[in-house]
C-alpha cells in the first residue's frame, strides 16, 4: 500500500525543484525569462496550495482511493502538456495548473490512509517516515535528477517520463483500500472560492515584488493597456497582497457564520483550537520554505555566477541530497532516542547553522565544492524532521478530523514552497535590480548617457545576466567600461544572493520559534484517541 502512495509525493515533490536546475534551459527554449520560470514554478507550488484543502474535502465526498487515482490522472495530462508546451502559456497551464490540480487530488488521501489504516502509533510513525521520506528525498533529489535529464536529453523528457511514473502507480493503486464515505458530505463552494483567492493573490502579490518593488511601484503597473498604478505610487505587491489577506479574513468570517447556521464548512475552525496541529503547521510550513527557496537560490547562483549547466548544478547540490538520505536512514534510531519536538528543535538549529555558513562562503571566486558542508547540514536538518512535523500534525486530531487536517497540512506546506520560491526570488531580483541602480549612480567611470543604457538594460530580467554576458553584450566598448559594468553587475548580484538567503534564514527563526513553543508531549489525548480508532476499509 506504501509504495504507490511514497511514490506519488516522491513524484509531486520532485516537480517542485527538478526545474530550478533547467532555468537556462527552459528559459532558451521557450524565449521567456528566469521571472517567467519562477512564476511558473511559484505557481505551480501555489495551485497545490491553494486547492489542497478542497482537495483533502473531495476524499470525503468521492473516497479516498477514488481521488487518488482520479488526481493521477489529472496530474499525468498536465505532465504530457507540458512536455509538449510549446511556450511558456502552455507550460503554465500543463504544469503550474493541471499538475497542481493533480496533485491537489492525490496528496491529502496519501496522508489520510496512511493515518486511518495503521492504528499504532509505532507502526504510523514508521509508514509517516517512508511518505515524508519520499517527500524529502524527491525534493533534493529533483536537482540532480532533473539536471541528468536536462544535460543528456531535455528538461521536456523530465516530463515526458513523469507521465509514464504515473501509469506505473496507477497500477500498483490497486492494492491501497478502498473508501466508501459513510456520511454524505458537500463541497463549501464559497469557502474554496474565498480561501483560494486569498492564498493567489498573496502569492502573486509576492511575485511581482521582482518587477516593481516592495513598498512603491518601480515602473507603471498595467492591465491590458490600462495603467492601474503608475511608477512612484504604492507598489502593486502591497495592494494584491491586501486584497489576498482581506479575501483570508473574509473566508474566516464566512466559515464561522457557516458554522453557526449548522452547515458543512470548508475547514471546521476547531482545527485552529489545537496548539500542537497549529504550531506543527508553522514548523512545516517554514521547513518547505526553506527547502525549496534554498534550492532555488543556490540553483540561479550556481547557474549565472558560476555558469554552470543543468547537471553541474544537480551535482553541486548533491551534498544536501546526501543530507536528505542519511538523515531517513536514521529516522528510527532518532525516534529511538528523541522526542519529535527535539528532533524539530534540532532540525532548525542545524538549518540556520547551515545557512549561516553558505552565506559567509558564497562568493563568485569560492570553489562550488566549498558550500558542500553547509549544503549537507540543510538537507539532514531538513530531512531529519520532516517525519516529525508529518506525525505531530497528523496524531494530534482524531479520525473524524483526518481529512481536514490533512487538506490543511498539504496546503501549509505546499504554501511554504510556493512562498519559498516567490520570497526568495523577488528578495533576490528586487535587490539586484536596486543594487545595480545605487552602484550604477555611484560610478564615476561611466557617462550619464552609459547610466541610462544600463537602466533601459533593467527592464529586462537583470537575474539572468552572468559576467560573460555583460562582457559580450558590451563587445566593443571601451575596456574600463566593461570592467566598470561587469563589476556593478557581480557585485550587485551577490549581495542579492545574500540577502536571499538571509531570507531564507529568518523563516527559519521564526519555525524554530514554532518548536520551542511545542508542548513536551504533543499531542498526548488525541493521539490515544487516534491510536484506539479502529483503520477504515
């Protein structure tokens, strides 16, 4: 019953960092830009996000196994649209849609059945230790994966093969059992309209942070041919962003009042009553965060600075792949001799210590190899604790709220490596772009019409521009010009790089904050209660 469901979040986990190896790649192929693959990377984390929750409700309305099977489905055609794609719309709507909606389908029964068929909390802790697992390993692995893929075929063939994984779990489905709902339930259309509106236009909000700026507007934002703000007026990342946690409040009141009139909610608010399900959700949500923003950081560092190609770039991150493995080798000896808080507490401390050294090794003149250590520590902190969130959420509730907590669960984390990637690449894009501007108005070297060149230059995606390119792209100038704008632009990167990772960093803090805050034993009556529930068939 394991495997087709381990593989599955192996296969959903994968997608979401197998292509940060291939940005130069996909960025070539199909004529658009590093933004244009970060927002399709974005949103494809986004989609799981936004529609996990309904998701994990749909299992109760059409079973279990039937939405898994059903999301694999979805999930394969989205996967054959994207292979084919043949610009950056269609993989949007392969990937970043269909994908996300498949996923949004199978992931939360995975979670589910594991948690309702295996009664001991023992033995669940065990089955919660493959799935995460395969999370966690699909995760590191995707890099280096996706690089072999993209080096010796295509990034297209990564794709291609997806859909054939997929054929195969079909198959092997059969033998995960089946549900039948007991109680008929419906879908809180309002309430999936409204949470997932929220979480879009909070994500999107973030996403325009690259182009525009944080707190006031860079450049005219337009709709059509319509120029809704224009440059100098409050950015557009503060007013989607406020539309999104507006829609958020509004789903809150929506489902209270819901509740109140005796009907079904999208999510039922006494979720939120349990201190162990919320603080394990923060913990979850800052280590998803952290994971992919990282990769995603190190990816265009590795890829630009460095120039390295998809599978120089999948082996340069290998140590933290490494990390991942050795830590899910030893996730039963862990439990042995820890509590599931101190392993949290101590995947975030090895965490920050990780990238606390990366950040004061990372410079475009260090060896590759010289941010190996610190790789490493991230991926076996990470990996190390990835079960122990799993089963600290999902033990603290009872049967009956498995299927919300799950949606729940999904989604928190799928959040976290939507905003991982979307934080971390508008810190970085949004910082270049100040960076060359406050360098290029310091320099004494170039005249003003030269300083002009450079900020009609920014309009494009600054982020893709590596020292060479600059040096190719001023072919003929003279020389103390060249070395006067490749030196703007290695500068003005790499500190955008830092501030990245810094950012990485501080959603690191705030999950450590989470674990201190988690009781000394999570989850102690609930877990009974989950234990003595007889499994569903």
């Amino acid at each position: 019953m394991l495997i087709p469901l381990a593989a599955a979040q192996f296969l959903a986990s994968y997608d979401s960092s197998s292509m940060n190896v291939a940005i130069s790649s996909i960025v070539e192929d199909l004529d658009t830009t590093v933004t244009g693959v970060q927002t399709a990377i974005s949103l494809f984390t986004l989609t799981m996000a936004a529609l996990m929750i309904p998701g994990s409700k749909l299992t109760d309305i059409w079973g279990r196994r039937r939405c898994f099977r059903l999301g694999l489905a979805v999930y394969a055609t989205g996967a054959f649209i994207t292979a084919l794609s043949p610009g950056l719309g269609a993989m949007i709507f392969g990937w970043s849609l269909l994908e996300g909606i498949g996923s949004a389908l199978m992931i939360p029964p995975i979670y589910i059945i594991v948690t309702v068929s295996i009664p001991k909390m023992s033995d669940r802790a065990k089955a919660f230790g493959v799935v995460s697992a395969a999370a966690g390993l699909g995760a590191a692995s995707g890099p280096l994966i996706g690089g072999i893929i993209t080096s010796a075929i295509t990034w297209r063939a990564s794709f291609a093969m997806e859909v054939i994984a997929i054929l195969v779990i079909l198959y092997l489905s059969r033998h995960i059992p089946d549900h039948v709902p007991e109680e008929k339930h419906t879908l809180d259309i309002g309430g999936t309209i409204l949470s997932a509106g929220g979480l879009v236009f909070i994500v999107l909000g973030i996403l325009q942070a690259g182009s525009y700026g944080w707190l006031k507007a860079r450049k005219d934002f337009t709709v059509g041919d319509t120029v809704v703000l224009s440059k100098g007026d409050i950015s557009p990342v503060l007013v989607l962003i406020g539309i999104g946690l507006g829609l958020l409040l509004l789903f809150w009141i929506y489902t209270k009042a819901r509740e109140r009139r005796g009907k079904e909610p999208l999510i039922s608010t006494r979720l939120f009553s349990n201190k162990v399900s919320d603080l394990g959700l923060i913990t979850q949500n800052s280590q998803w965060f952290i994971m992919i923003g990282t990769f995603f950081i190190i990816s265009v560092f590795l890829q630009v600075s460095k120039g390295l190609n998809a599978i120089e770039t999948g082996i340069a991150l290998f140590p933290a792949t490494i990390g991942i493995l050795l830590a899910s080798a030893r996730a039963k000896k862990m439990f042995g001799r820890f509590s599931q808080r101190a392993i949290i507490r101590g995947g975030f401390v090895g965490i920050l210590a990780g990238l606390l050294y990366i950040i004061l090794v990372i410079n475009p003149d260090s060896s590759v190899w010289l941010m190996a250590p610190g790789l490493f520590v991230v991926g076996f902190s990470a990996g190390s604790m990835l079960t122990a969130s799993v089963n600290v959420v999902q033990s603290s509730v009872s049967d009956r709220d498995q299927g919300e907590l799950s949606g729940v669960s999904r989604a928190v984390s799928n959040l976290g490596s939507s905003m991982g990637t979307a934080i971390a690449g508008a810190v970085l894009i949004s910082t270049l772009t100040s960076g060359i501007t406050s360098l290029t108005n310091e320099s004494t070297v170039l005249t003003d019409p030269e300083k002009t060149q450079i900020y009609e230059a920014m309009q494009g995606d600054v982020a893709t521009l590596s020292d060479q390119q600059v040096e190719d792209m001023l072919e003929g100038q003279p020389q103390e010009v060249v070395d006067e704008v490749t030196r703007i632009n290695a500068d003005a990167r790499n500190r955008a790089l830092g501030l990245a990772l810094l950012s990485v960093a501080i959603i690191g803090l705030i999950g450590l904050g989470a674990a201190l805050l988690l009781p000394p034993t999570p989850a102690s009556a609930p877990a009974a209660a989950a234990t003595a529930a007889k499994p569903e068939t």
